[in-house]
C-alpha cells in the first residue's frame, strides 16, 4: 500500500494537498480505530516466555528501518554468547508457524520477505501467535527472542522494546489511523518503550525528547560499493526514496529509479516495464536485499543487489542497555 499524500507532515491544513475533506470524514474511523486498539490493551494480559524479548517496534505504518535495526541488534547479543533469533510475524506468507526459518526451503510466499532476508545472516522464526512462537523458540535453545515488529501487539510480555522513528518523517501528519500514519499517540507508545532509536539526519522530535527515552542514533549504511556502470533501481519498502538516496551517496550512476508498494510481488508486467528502462539507458537492473528475496529464482541472476546495515554512532550506549537487559534477566 502507497501512504495517501495528506499524511505528509508540514501540509497547510486547509490546502487541497492535505486533503481537508478527506481527513474530517476519517476523523470518525480514526475515534473507532483508537478507541478498539485502548480496548485490547487495557483487556490484555502479556504472557511471559522463559527467555528475554526484545521488541523493535514503531509507533507508524511503514518503513522506519526495524528490520534492519533487528538484525544489528541480533548480532550484537549474538556476540555476548547469546543464541539470539528473530521473531517476525510472517507478514504476507502462508505459513502460520512456529518455525524457524530455512532459506534452502521456504520463499517469501512462505514466511514473508522481511524473515527470509533475516534468515540469511542468521536465525530468524516466524508465528502469528508470538506466545507460542517464542515459546517454541525457547524449547528449542533460543536464549533470546528479538521481535521485528510488535509494539502493538499486548499478547507476549516484552522485556525491552526499542521504538524505531525515522528522523525524516517520524509522525506524518501526527493522526491516527486511517487519518494519518499513526498506529497509536505518540505519548502512549513511548510511554511503554524503554528507549527510542532515530534513524538517519534529522532533529529528536520534540514528543521524543519529553518522553525522556534514552535516543540512539543509527544509520542505513551501504554494506557494500555501488557497483559500476549505469544502473536502473527499483524497490518496494516502506520509503523507496530512502534507496534511491543511498545508492546516489554510495555515487552510483543513477539513471532511473522505480518505486513500488511496501511488499509488492513483482510480476512479469513490472519486469518488461524494468527492462525496457535499463535497456533503453544499457543499464543494469538493482534493488534492495529485501526486494531480491521476493524476486522469482530466474530473474535474481539479472539483478543486482544493494544491501544496507544499521550503524550505530554509539555502539557502546547500545552494549549498555543490553547489559541492563541480560543482566536482570539473569539468576
């Protein structure tokens, strides 16, 4: 799904763009949608599981980087001796789970791209009941269970929960849903977080710095050089932009990009349409991690990829509160 344009932030309310209109009529769909999800949280009663959760987590719709960020955090417990796994809902696969992930047998139709691009630089499980998903993951010698997503999920107790905003468009327009990108108020879901990591430039939003969250700052960097020679991107995350600008960066020779929906299955239509653009400029065809993932195995050998990491500029304030975490988690 393409975010509407009047969930932008810094709109004129009354101009046509921010779609006035538009709005008052979802400010009722917005009162129900607010009004179910305060039901379900004050009704819920977490379960526990036998090893730490950790939940990477965001307060909008959208890429704000978690998948990323969960995969660093992964491995910075992994490197404390911990067995650390994520732990995806499985968004947009047919498996409900438990089950860990097997990139030798399950594709994106299975478990969702996000847990097979997890799944290839380490352990990664899928469960559309997180309970028993991380429960299942216990049995089976995880030590720790870092969820890709969630916050708004109440059914399994979170040790920790890492709230993820992107530094260059943190709240949209600052609604709820469908009004605006907000999955929750903004103070409501800091409130349960125990620290916020801002990804990329950008001011701490002034909601954030009230919170009084500790704030990490991390960055998408590129985990390899662009390659030579003119290259024609495509990607479909969250904020295909946040590709583009990458790879423009990393000084590719750039000479068209393609945007899709968050999650798009690409067709063979969307292939000729990429093709005729890359042969029209004698360009070769480059995407996201993520986006290889859910390109059929025939056409991966033609694409190009550009991966990226999360860097963060204070590691060591992250090996901190991870301390604080596996420390209270001990005997």
């Amino acid at each position: 799904m393409k975010a509407p344009y009047f969930w932008s932030a810094g709109l004129d309310p009354s101009s046509r763009e921010a779609a006035p209109l538009t709005r008052a009529l979802l400010t009722p769909l917005s009162w129900l949608y607010l009004a179910g999800f305060n039901r379900k949280l004050s009704k819920a009663a977490p379960e526990r599981a036998s090893i730490p959760v950790i939940c990477i987590g965001n307060l909008t719709t959208g890429g704000a980087g978690k998948t990323p960020v969960a995969e660093a955090i992964r491995a910075r417990i992994t490197a404390r001796g911990i067995r650390a796994a994520t732990l995806s809902r499985g968004h947009g696969g047919r498996e409900a789970g438990p089950l860990k992930v097997d990139t030798a047998r399950h594709t994106f139709r299975d478990v969702g791209d996000e847990p097979l691009l997890l799944a290839a630089s380490g352990e990664a499980w899928i469960g559309r009941d997180r309970v028993a998903a991380a429960r299942a993951m216990a049995a089976d010698g995880v030590g720790a269970a870092v969820m890709d997503d969630g916050h708004q999920n109440p059914s399994l107790a979170k040790d920790f929960t890492f709230i993820v905003i992107d530094a260059g468009a943190p709240f949209g327009n600052g609604h709820v849903l469908p009004k605006g990108p907000l999955r929750e108020p903004v103070a409501s879901g800091l409130a349960r977080a125990g620290a916020v990591i801002l990804m990329g430039d950008g001011p701490v939003p002034r909601s954030v710095v009230n919170s009084g969250k500790p704030v990490l700052r991390a960055h998408l960097k590129a985990a390899a050089s662009a390659p030579k020679g003119p290259l024609v991107a495509f990607a479909g995350i969250g904020r295909p932009e946040k590709f583009i600008d990458s790879l423009k960066a990393a000084g590719a020779d750039l000479r068209d990009a393609v945007p899709f929906p968050d999650h798009h299955p690409y067709t063979a239509g969307d292939f000729r349409l990429l093709n005729q653009l890359a042969k029209r400029d004698g360009a070769r065809l480059i995407t996201t991690s993520k986006d290889h993932v859910r390109l059929a195995q025939e056409l991966r050998a033609d694409v190009l990829v550009f991966p990226a990491q999360a860097e963060f500029e204070t590691p060591e304030m992250l090996d901190a509160l991870l301390a604080l975490i596996f420390k209270r988690e001990g005997p």
